[in-house]
C-alpha cells in the first residue's frame, strides 16, 4: 500500500495511525518532501481528474487566475500541496480522501 500525503496534514496523520493500527504494511510518500513521479501523479489525475485538487486549501487561494485555470497535472506538478489527501493506492486501484468509505475499504469497518 502506498500513502500519499503531508507530514503536517492532521488528516493525512490519523489516516497513517489508523491504517498501521489495521496491520497495514505502508510505503509512505510525503508529496512536499519526497515528491511525486510524473507516472503517479498522471495516474491520479486520470482517477480523479479535477476532484485531485484541493479547491479549499490555502495553496489554491494563493494562486492567481491565470494559474487556477492551469490543467489539473500541472497544478500538481507545479504544487504537489493542491492534491486533495490522502490519496492511497493498493493493488491498482486509487482512493482519495479520508472519508468513511475510504475507512470502510481499508479498516474493514
């Protein structure tokens, strides 16, 4: 399993916690410090598309215009903070966020 987020993401943390708590063996990257491969970020935008990036974070309000219409990987690229976290894949197979579904999934809850 493979854990994309921040270190200083409080979400990003529990998500870590719970996830080791369930016996998960994880590969954690943190998109800020380590970075993220043009191969993973491509694979996100095409599971995601638009909802990979985070319209409400501080990063996003910092943008200008011109910026903010800018395509969806390269927002990325550019500001790997702008993806919506954690984005966890397993198997092949992507989930987004930290919501109950994404729990139920990998929690077994």
């Amino acid at each position: 399993m493979r854990f994309f987020g921040l270190k200083s993401c409080d979400t990003c943390r529990k998500a870590l916690k719970a996830l080791a708590a369930a016996g998960h063996n994880l590969k954690v990257i943190d998109v800020r410090a380590d970075g993220m491969s043009d191969e993973d970020r491509g694979a996100i935008i095409a599971a995601f598309g638009e909802t990979a990036i985070n319209r409400a974070s501080t990063t996003w309000r910092g943008l200008s215009d011109d910026e903010k219409a800018a395509d969806p990987a390269a927002l990325l690229a550019a500001h790997p903070t702008l993806m919506k976290r954690p984005v966890i894949e397993m198997g092949g197979e992507w989930t987004i966020g930290w919501k109950p579904d994404v729990q139920a999934r990998y929690l077994g809850e």
